[in-house]
C-alpha cells in the first residue's frame, strides 16, 4: 500500500499497453520453442532425428489441403469446448465437467437422430442442434444450481457428473440405441438428412463453420455487452458485483450453462459431423483438452483459437509421423503435454518476473 | 534530543525503486540512544518501506545502514532480530489460542529445550520485563482473552524478549481507541526512559508531537526535514507532509435538518459467523445532517454497513430509506430509493482494480442508456462521461483506461466518491470514507460531504477515526457489541465520555442523554 500506491507515475498507456501485447504474444512463441526443444531430446533418446520428425509432424497437419481440413476438423471440437469454459472461466467458474457435457450434447442430438427418423434435414439439423445445447446445458447447470444454492465446489461436481454421463452414454450405446443390425457398442448411422451439410465441397462441415463463428461472438459478448462486463466482473470480485446490485449467483448460472450449451454443441460434430453414429467413446478426451486450450490461450477467444488449431496440429501431425517413424504415437502426447507446460511454465516465470 | 552521544542506528542514503516508482530516494536517518523518533508522512511517502529495509524485508538499492559503530547488511527479519531491532506491525501475529508466553517463545531460533522451556523461570522474566516497562500483561493469558491494545503490548514485550534495542512501531495507534493510545504513547516514554530506542511511524500529527522527541517528516521519497518536537507545531509539520498549506479543521455551518431520510428500527443482524452482530439498532437520519457512528473496529459497523446497502441479511427490524421500506431487499432497490454507499472496504467492494477508471466510474449504470443501447456497450459514451466526472472530482489519472488498482488510494477513493455522488443520492452511506488516505486526500472527503450535507442529502457516517466523527458529524452515536450505547449532539460531545462509551465502560456523569442511552450500557 504505501511503497507503489501514492504517487501518480504511471507509465503512459499506450506505451504500456504495446509491452503487455508483446509480451502476451512473446510468452506463449518461446514456452512452444522450449517446450519443443525438450521433445527434441525426447525424440532423440527414442532414436530419431528431431528435424525429421517435426517436420513430418509440420506437413502432416499444415502440408496441403487435406491436411489442413482434417486440422480444422480436429480443431473445431477443441475451439468450441474452450470457448464456452473461456466465458466460464473469466467469472472465475471452474468447469471442469466439459467432458461429460460433451457426451450429453451428443447423447441428447443422437437420441433426437435416432428416435426422428424421416424427418428433414433442414428442420432436423436445428432441432439437433437445440437439444444438444440443451444437453449439455442441463447437464453444467445442475453443479450450477448445487454451487449457488448450496456452496458445493464446481470442480468436485463437474468432475464427478463427467464419469455418469460417460458411462451413460456408454450404456446407452450398447443398450436401448444399440445398432440393432451390429453387435458393437454404437448405434445405427444416422441418415443424411442427419448429417451436418458440407461446405465449399470439402469435408468442412457446418459445425465447424459455428464453431469458428463463435470466436467473434465470445470476444463480442464478454467485451461489449453488460453481461459480459458483469461476467469479468464477477471474475475480479464478485463482492464488487454484489455490491454494485447485480445478482452473482444468476451470473455463474449462466457462466457455467453457456460453457456447457457450448460443450453439447460440439458433442454434436462427433455425432452428426463425423462418424455419424453415437459411440461409447465418441471422445479422446476433448473435455479436458479443452480446460487446458482455454487457459493456453489466456481465455481469449483469438489466443483460444490458436491454443486449440495448435493443439489439433499436434495430434493430426502425430499420426503423419507414426505413419512415417517407428516412433509410438504415445511419444507425440507426451511432446504436447511437454508443450503445454512449458508455455504455462514460461507464463508463471514470466509474470514472477514481473511483480 | 533527548540524549546526546553515538546514534544507536544511522541510515544514510537510502534508495529503492519499485516498478514505475522510487519508494525511498536517498533517505538519512538516524536514532539516539532513548529516542524517540517519528516518522511522519502520508502514504506513499517511503515510511513503511524505509522500516522494512531496516527490518531486512526488501535489499535497498543502494545506501547503508550503520548500528552504533558497524556497517551493518540486513537479509531478514531473522538477522534484524539478532542484530536488535524489533518490530511492531499494524497487524499483530500472535496464535489466538496460545498463551502469551507460548506466543514469546514460538518460533524462537533453538531454546535449548524445546519441549520442557521451564514454563516458571519464563514467566518469571517475562513478569520482570512486563513490569519494567509497564506493559501489564501476564504471561499466562491466551491471546484471545486479550484486547487489542493488550496483545499490541504482547508483541512489544515479544520484541523486549528477544532482546531489542531498537524498537519500530508501525501506525501503532491506528487499531487502538483513544484511552488505549495514550497508554500506548506512557509506555512508548517509559521504554525510551529505560534506554530502548523506538522509531514510532504515523500520520497522526497529535501524536507524533505527544510522543515524539524527534520527527523526521518525508513526502515522496525524500527527507523534508528533521525538527525536535519541542520546537514545531501541528500545523508546521502538515505543511511538510504535504507540502502547501493545509486546512486541519473542518469549517462548517450549523446544520439545518430537514426530513428523516433514513431510518432503522429495532435492525438485527448477524455477522458471517452467524453470531448476533447488530442487536436492535434504531437510528433516524434527517436531511442535512451527518449523523455519525463513533465506536472501536469490530463493533458491528460492518454488518451495520452492509445491512443498510442491503447486502446483508437483517433478521430482525426494519429499515426505511426514503420513505420506502427497504429491509431485506437487495442494493439494487436501495440505490433505486436513493442510497449512495461509500464502502469502508475499498478494494474488496468500492472497485475492480483490476478494471479501468472508467468502467468503476459508471459500475452500476453501465447497464442503462446511453452507457448501453440496444444490447450493445457504447464504450465511447462511457470514456466521455467518465472524463467528465474525472475533471469535476479532480482524480489523478493518466487517463480513464487506466486500472483502477494502478491509482493511489486517495485518487482511487475519489473514483467511489465521484461514482456514488454522482447518482445524486438523498441519503449517502459513507463507512470509513477515509481510511488509508493521506493528510489532503482527507481533506477533500471531508469537504465533500460537508457539501453534500448542505446540498440537503442525509449522511450517515461511520468511522473508526474518533476525530473524524468528532469533526464532521452533527449527532454522534456511539456503537458498542452490535448496540447504540449513546446518543450525543456534536455541540455536547465529550471525548472522554465517548471514549468510554467505545470501550464498553459504564456511562459516567455527562452530557449523554439519559433517555437514549439503553439499560444495558448504565
């Protein structure tokens, strides 16, 4: 209070507002560069040459137009998860239950898929895309309700109520929605008119198209509206809120049900933008990748859609390179896990240095 | 000076930077054997950091600090202690349930007994040091039967056991009620007395020339000058803090009451841990007039505040703003009915620092036109009506996008009082409107309210600052364990009665009125 507070030097703005940019941007480039290094030594301790392996990874996910789709398509499940916990999290909100509002999302527009046939695509795909919102909404509000009513910690019940929807699902698919012509846990294929068209004659299909719209909604709503403002808001104090007469508790109802709406509609893409079935394991664990896109990406929705085509490039260049190398496919995980680290490792020693 | 000869403790050219600030640059400064010697300034000026490098809490960038003959480089607290110096922080640390002694001996580096410290030889010399210097604390009390003015003693004797020559009190008197200040300030005399130095920081100028021999006052970092305190007087000593003229006494006209804006009947209210804070308070508030709440930290001002705002849960009673029956509604409907509400917590409700100067300046009508139109924020019509409240309150801000945690606390509590004046309330809930502001920031509180006072608005302040209460309020009222023990016309005031009133005493022959005075406090 008394050494930094009185006096009225304060570097001018501008200034200050183009190191913060630069060291928003800067932290990030030289965690990845470390983080990479070190795979590097990991890469060579498992007897390949780094260079090589990079560079097969770099092609298999940015190398031509197939490569780049299945990148988009990889990154659009990521981005949309992220988004929604970005919005969560600016209230200080800690989903960590995406996971499982993601399986409901896809149970709730598979269900709908399945129990409709007939029905045309042009009424289908909205009615879907409703009611897997609606999936996994129901499914964040429920540790909404218990937080706010009832002061039980989120990250405990959203984590937990992960495991039930997972398992529903799963029972779900090797039970009442099974195939009835297959013996495996899934469903029947969905009808075309089920299917979420295709764009511009490729395999992007309308899900990834919202799912990137969604990066200039999330910036719009929590940077130009009242509710948005009130969401940070209650990030930064929420005694503040309170006191300034808006209702805190409605704030992280609503924080935590978009994240989960969000993670529903991208359980939707797993459903009826790939696969086109309703599976037991329709998830590699996209939930939780999407807590880590969204604090790498500093829960801002541009950082969060680099974090999450990052985080895709990374998974489609592992396959190029178990394709090329005799590298495990496990050895490119660990080189994102490596990654993440290092960026968060960098951010914390970056910021230490700074206070 | 009291006592010539070689100074115990010589700093000399003190420097050190914070980020974007020089918190001390070039600070001489040094102490006689007996002394005592304040620290004056307001904050920020580079006290509380000059003490923390001597107490080996920050490395200074570059100076020296000499104990009698010895250059001397401090890395910690630990090394201070051993070197003699002993420091008293505004917030004590004592373990609530542990006894005094237990407390002394807690974290002391290797007793050669750690589990069996014969318990009788310790409080035997731990009673000899209490009555040597009059501290009157009994070794074998827990700390948390104890007052805040007798666990301020616990930590001074702790400093004396460890063996201090040097003792530093950090604004010792700012958690104390007016008796146990000055009993504080016979035991600061009697220590000096006894050869123990004390470097004794503060802001409050009565008590510096009271308890002081000599008083170094710094502003910015830098020394204005060292005076004996004999030979200076309060208002010399403002205007070094300062560094212009300052007007010490609120001028003010009688006031002219109108209507009852406020009014409590019978409020009950419990505290975060559920127990009764605020048993039956009933107080009315009239237009143009301040109506003051005098009372020691913790008495329930707090929940008092917050049931007012309506951030509190009122269990019992009924409050009327306006005319309109606000009790268990919501800050929303208060504000609706007119309150405006300068928190005593700055921080934890008056602000997001972490938001621009704008944002907090238009907190609750960001929501409405023009601030918002059609859904969307009009940041653009935010800046502008931000600017202008900026040049009328005169806050010192780089611009209006510049956080609010980045401003000083006066700027930042001229951005609450700018943003809650500007409502145009008929009733002003004002909670400590000056707490942790320096001298001219005060002033400018205090000139602000005595405006709205006779702009006709009702104001309600509480304050933990007796003269605060004493200088700006028309009616005071004294709160004491979640009850109104007095009610006084300012005109009438005694402060010893109301001192007394604070600490729970009984009421003595005085002026206080007998009818308002409940059965309890006689």
């Amino acid at each position: 209070m008394t050494t930094a507070a009185s006096l009225p030097a304060v570097a001018p703005a501008a200034r200050e507002r183009t190191r913060h940019l630069l060291i928003a941007l800067g932290t990030p480039l030289l965690g990845t560069f470390i983080g990479l290094l070190i795979g590097a030594i990991m890469i060579v301790l498992a007897g390949d040459d780094p260079l090589v392996i990079y560079q097969t990874m770099f092609l298999g996910a940015f190398g031509g137009g197939r490569q780049l789709t299945e990148t988009i398509l990889q990154a659009s499940p990521y981005l949309l998860i992220a988004l929604g916990l970005t919005a969560a999290f600016r209230a200080r909100v800690w989903n960590i239950g995406a996971e499982g509002q993601y399986y409901m999302g896809a149970l709730a527009a598979g269900a709908t898929a399945l129990l409709l046939p007939g029905v045309p695509g042009y009424f289908m795909i909205p009615i879907m895309m409703v009611l897997g919102a609606a999936g996994g909404a129901v499914w964040a509000f429920i540790p909404g309700i218990l937080k706010t009513r009832r002061g039980i910690n989120e990250i405990i019940s959203t984590l937990m109520l992960n495991y039930i929807a997972i398992l529903l699902v799963q029972y779900m698919a090797r039970g009442p929605l099974q195939d009835p012509q297959g013996f495996l846990p899934q469903s029947a294929q969905l009808v075309n008119a089920d299917r979420l068209p295709l764009l511009f004659g490729s395999r992007i299909h309308l899900g990834v198209l919202i799912a990137f719209l969604f990066v200039p909604i999330i910036y719009l709503l929590l940077w130009r509206t009242p509710l948005g403002f009130w969401l940070r808001a209650v990030g930064s104090r929420a005694s503040v809120v309170r006191y300034a007469g808006v209702n805190v508790d409605r704030m992280i109802l609503f924080a935590i049900t978009f994240s989960g709406a969000l993670a529903g509609l991208a359980g939707i893409l797993a459903v009826s933008g790939d696969g086109f079935r309703l599976k037991g394991d329709i998830s590699n664990g996209y939930g939780f990748d999407g807590v880590l896109i969204a604090l790498l990406g500093r829960m801002h929705p541009v950082g969060v859609m680099v974090a999450a085509i990052f985080f895709a490039a990374l998974t489609v260049g592992a396959q190029a390179m178990s394709v090329v190398s005799q590298l495990p496919a496990s050895l490119a995980s660990a080189i994102q896990a490596v990654v993440v680290l290092s960026v968060l490792a960098t951010d914390a020693a970056v910021h230490r240095g700074r206070d | 000076m009291s006592q010539a000869g070689m100074p115990v403790l010589q700093m000399r050219g003190i420097v050190k930077r914070f980020p974007g600030v020089v918190a001390n640059a070039g600070i001489d400064f040094d102490l006689l054997p007996g002394e005592v010697h304040a620290l004056l300034g307001e904050n920020g000026a580079g006290k509380t950091t000059l003490m923390n490098i001597l107490y080996g809490m920050y490395a200074p960038d570059s100076g020296e600090i000499w104990l009698r003959d010895r250059r001397v480089s401090i890395a910690s607290p630990h090394a201070a202690i051993a070197l003699g110096l002993g420091m008293v922080h505004q917030h004590f640390m004592l373990v609530q349930p542990f006894t005094v002694a237990e407390n002394i001996v807690l974290g002391q580096p290797s007793p050669r007994e750690p589990f069996n410290e014969n318990s009788r030889d310790l409080h035997k010399r731990l009673d000899a040091l209490s009555q040597k210097y009059g501290l009157a604390v009994r070794p074998d009390s827990p700390i948390w039967t104890l007052s805040v003015g007798e666990q301020q003693r616990v930590e001074i004797l702790k400093a004396l056991y460890r063996g201090a020559e040097v003792l530093i009190l950090d604004e010792p008197t700012s958690v104390l009620t007016p008796q146990e200040a000055d009993e504080l300030l016979a035991i600061i005399s009697r220590l000096a007395r006894e050869g123990k130095s004390v470097v004794f920081i503060s802001h409050k100028l009565g008590e510096v020339l009271a308890a002081s021999d000599r008083i170094t006052v710094l502003r910015d970092g830098k020394v204005v000058g060292t005076v004996a305190a004999r030979e200076t007087d309060k208002q010399a000593l403002a205007c070094m803090m300062v560094g212009r003229e300052v007007v010490l006494s609120v001028t003010k006209t009688p006031a002219h009451p109108g209507e009852t804006r406020l009014a409590l009947h019978n409020v009950q209210a419990d505290s975060d841990r559920g127990l009764p804070a605020l048993r039956g308070i009933s107080l009315e508030v009239r237009s143009g007039e301040i109506l003051g709440i005098a009372g020691v930290d913790g008495n329930g001002q707090r929940e008092l505040e917050e049931t007012i705002a309506g951030l509190r849960v009122t269990t019992g009673g009924s409050i009327v703003i306006g005319g309109q029956d606000t009790t268990n509604t919501s800050p929303r409907q208060t504000g609706c009915c007119g309150l405006a509400h300068i928190p005593s917590d700055r921080y934890r409700m008056g602000m997001l620092g972490d938001f621009t100067v704008a944002e907090n300046l238009m907190l609750q009508r960001l929501g409405s036109p023009p601030f918002t139109q059609h859904g969307w924020l009009q940041w653009d019509n935010v800046r502008q009506a931000a600017r202008e409240l900026v040049t009328a309150f005169d806050v010192r801000t780089p611009s209006v996008d510049t956080l609010c945690g980045n401003l000083s606390g006066g700027n930042a509590q001229k951005v609450v009082l700018a943003r809650e004046l500007a409502r145009a309330p008929r009733v002003l809930l004002a909670a400590q409107p000056t707490r942790g502001l320096d001298v001219s920031a005060i002033e400018y509180v205090h000139r602000k309210l005595i405006e709205q006072r006779d702009g006709g608005v009702a104001i309600l302040l509480i304050s933990t600052e007796l003269d605060e209460i004493l200088s700006l309020s028309d009616r005071i009222a004294v709160i004491y364990e979640g009850k109104i023990v007095g009610l006084v016309d300012a005109g009438e005031a005694d402060v010893n009665e109301i001192g007394l009133l604070m600490a729970g005493q009984s009421r003595q022959q005085g002026h206080l009125r007998e009818d308002r005075v409940p059965q309890e406090a006689l």
